[in-house]
C-alpha cells in the first residue's frame, strides 16, 4: 500500500531502495532468535558430525542400491505370470535386503542356490513397481471411475487379499518378493543361510536389533551390543599383526593399553562401544585395528500371504 501510494515521478532507484528497507525491516522482525552455543553439550559437533556421516552412507547405499536394480531389472511379465500360475498353492513372502552386501559373492551364491531348481522365485525392483503389479487395494474397496494420476487412485490387488503384501512392498524401499510352494519353517530357515559380518561404519549406532519402518535403508540390522575390555585383560592379536605397531596405534586413539611381554594390557576398564549410542571414528579405528567385524548382514522376512487362505501374515 505504500508504494503506490508514492508519487509515480519519483526515480524507480528511489523505489527499489524504498522497497528493499521495508522488506529488510519485515525480515529483521522475523529472524529466530541466536542460538546460545554455551548452553549446548560439548558433545554436539562430534554428534552432529555423526550424523552427517550417517546421511552420506545412507546416500551411498542408496545409490548402490539403485546400481544394482539397474543391473537387475524387474521382469514384470514374468513376475505376473509366475504369481497367477502358482496361484493354487504359492506362498508369496516380503523380505528386506537393505543390509545385504548385494555385490558380494556370497550374496550372489545364496541368490542362485534359491532359483536353481526353480523351487524359489526371486523378485526385486523399486517399491512402487512391484506394489503397483500386486497392487495395494482390495477389490472391494477398489474405485473404477479413478484412473492412474488422479488424486486417491490405488492399483487394485491381483488376487484376493494380495493388497496387504502391495501395502507393504509400497512402504518399504529395499524389500524383495520370493514366491515358492515350501513350508513356512523350510523357508525361514532358508533365509537364515545367508549371513555376513563385516566392520561397523561411523555413525551407525550398535543395537540388538534395529528395525524402523517405513525409513529408506534403515530396516533391519544385528550387531553385537556393548564391546567393554576390562582393567587387566590382555587383548587377542589378529594374525600377521605386530603387537609394538598395533599397541602404538591404539595408544593414540586413547585407549589405556601397555605393552608387556608381547602382549598389550589393559591398565583400565575400556568401553568400546555400548548399546544405543553411535560409533565415533576412534571406535571404528580400534574395531579396524583389532578385525572385529560387529555388523552382521542379513535377510530378513517382513510378511507373507497364502494363496490357499487368502491371509497374510506378519513376522515379529
């Protein structure tokens, strides 16, 4: 209102000057207060560093994830086909591979011992591929007169019940589809095969177990809790190590360690990780050092329906 209320002769230099003030004062007003940095833990860098750390792996496996579905493509004929041609007897299970080492030859051979004699059927893609094929609405609830891009539309399900499984393909970024006539014991037990240790990365934070829905690559993950060496305990040395060169190592990374005899001694109670809180970059340097390999890669089953019943149901 009051620019146009200025007389239309002055300089439009004078106006954008004029604008600039008013605007410049409306921003000053709004700005959030400053953040007192005293009252903050002295922990904050070092978490927020970990955090970050935490977000670019994320990143990372994102985008390796995505290699490896461009290197595997989803047959969506086949996938279709297979699902209504074992529709009599077929038990269709959800299982997340976000945490499995995906270019691994292990992984690759636990892949092929599933399909070789076509007793499993094996499929991945991107969630909203796969819930759109098994689609994520019962029939009845399923409206016609909506078409796909319209706002509410939702892919019906292609066999009675098979929406549930749509739901949950749909929620989850990294979950596979594994179609087979085996028991449900048979094929648990099949999952629990496939299993790799590797090091922990800074910023991942050690749990039992960690599951959290519906969060891009953080579904599931083992690892051993609460790493403490205790005052007096001599440590293990990988083979090929030098204890001198390694306990030289470890005495920069703080950690009260003496070398006595050959072998490198606790002077002091040593707590090299604990349940519940992130790992440091000190922590994954002496897990490094000492080849300790705490994070454990799995395969793990989320659901699964029966063609029999109809009924889907949900693992723990």
């Amino acid at each position: 209102m009051l620019c146009e209320a200025l007389p239309t002769c002055l300089p439009i230099f004078c106006l954008e000057w004029f604008r600039r003030t008013i605007v410049g004062s409306i921003s000053m007003m709004r700005e959030e207060p400053p953040v007192d940095f005293s009252k903050m833990s002295k922990d904050a860098p070092l978490v927020e560093k970990q955090r970050r750390q935490a977000e670019k792996r994320e990143l990372v496996e994102a985008r390796e994830l995505g290699e490896y579905l461009k290197k595997n493509p989803l047959d969506k004929k086949s996938f279709v086909s297979d699902i209504k041609r074992y529709s009599s007897n077929t038990i269709i299970y959800v299982f997340t591979f976000g945490y499995a080492k995906l270019e691994s030859s292990n992984y690759k051979e636990f892949i092929k011992s599933l399909t070789y004699d076509n007793s499993y059927k094996v499929y991945f893609g991107r969630k909203k591929s796969l819930s759109k094929i098994v689609g994520t609405i019962s029939e009845e609830k399923f409206n016609p007169e909506l078409k796909p891009g319209d706002i509410g539309y939702k892919p019906k399900e292609l066999l009675p019940g098979l929406h549930k499984i749509g739901i949950m393909l749909f929620n989850y970024d990294d979950a596979g589809v594994l179609l087979t006539d085996k028991t449900k014991d048979e094929v648990l037990r099949k999952l629990k095969e496939y299993e790799e240790c590797d090091f922990v990365k800074e910023g991942q934070t050690p749990m039992e177990t960690v599951r959290k829905s519906y969060s891009l690559r953080s579904l599931y993950s083992l690892m051993i809790v609460d790493l403490v060496f205790q005052k007096d305990d001599c440590l293990t040395l990988p083979p090929l190590s030098n204890a001198r060169n390694l306990y030289l190592k470890l005495k920069e990374l703080s950690m009260p360690v003496v070398l006595s005899g050959g072998n490198i001694k606790l002077t002091d109670t040593f707590c090299v990780c604990e349940d519940g809180k992130r790992v440091t970059e000190n922590t994954t340097e002496i897990l490094g050092l000492l080849e300790k390999k705490m994070f454990k890669y799995v395969l793990m089953p989320l659901c699964c329906w029966s063609a029999s019943t109809g009924e889907t149901e949900y693992f723990p």
